[in-house]
C-alpha cells in the first residue's frame, strides 16, 4: 500500500543541483531524452560532463536518495 501523502519527484531541469552521499550532481543541458551532467565531490572542476538517458539518471538520483538543492 502506497502512503497518501507521498510527494511527487522532481522532473530533471537545467541548471539544477542535486545532492547524493558525497557526490553533487549539476545538471547542464538537458534534450527530450539526453541529459549533459556533471559529477563531483566538494568543489567544482573541468570535468568532462556525461550524457545519459533522462529515466536512467531519473532512476539512479531516486535509488541514491538525492536531494534538490537548488533549482
């Protein structure tokens, strides 16, 4: 049985920011089913982004329980 009050997931967004564990997830261009993101811990560097499917990216930041912090 499902809780009444469950609170919808976010949708993926530009710009966002998500918070897992030790790992901040900053999302960069987002398409109809591509998503560009960046995985770092602390603070930022010149990474090289990773492009994914939206529902698998979707599904790993609900699997790690990640948190918006910023829209």
């Amino acid at each position: 049985m499902k809780p009444q009050h469950e609170t919808p997931w976010p949708s993926i967004e530009d710009g966002q920011v998500w918070q897992m564990n030790k790992t901040t997830c900053r999302i960069g261009q987002l398409g109809k089913k591509l998503v560009h993101y960046i995985l770092f811990k602390g603070q930022p560097t010149h990474n090289a982004p990773i492009v994914t499917n939206k529902e698998v990216l979707t599904k790993h930041l609900m699997e790690m329980k990640a948190v918006l912090v910023q829209a």
